[in-house]
C-alpha cells in the first residue's frame, strides 16, 4: 500500500488541511446518502433490502448502512 502525505508551506493554522477533510467527510456523506436512496426500498422488509445490496458494496457493509440510518 502506497501512503501519500501531502505538505503545504503555506498552511500554517491548517485551514487547507481542515478544508480538505471538510469535503472528504461530505463526500462520503453524499455518497451514503446516493446508496441508500437508489438501492433501498420501503416495500420490501429490511432482510430483503440486506439481500439486494448493490453488487459493488458486501452484504455485511450494506447491512451496516441500513441499520445506521
């Protein structure tokens, strides 16, 4: 696994840093969001809304999302 640091000469009070984690965190928010409401359906109980996770995403971590929200 690569690791990659980033380093700014001008980001003293951290303002670039906490911008940059600012929408990384909304990102990660809308992306949730996006999933939930495209893959999930009312109608269906919740053990068959775990069954029809998106096929990208493990049953286990879609199973983690719906009892989040």
């Amino acid at each position: 696994m690569i690791k990659r640091v980033f380093h700014y000469k001008d980001d003293a009070g951290k303002k670039i840093k906490c911008k940059i984690m600012q929408r990384i965190g909304k990102n990660w928010k809308d992306i949730r969001h996006n999933l939930y409401h495209k893959c999930y359906k009312e109608t269906r109980t919740f053990e068959e809304n775990i069954k029809h996770h998106p096929s990208r995403i493990e049953e286990n971590i879609w199973k983690w999302l719906l009892e989040y929200r």
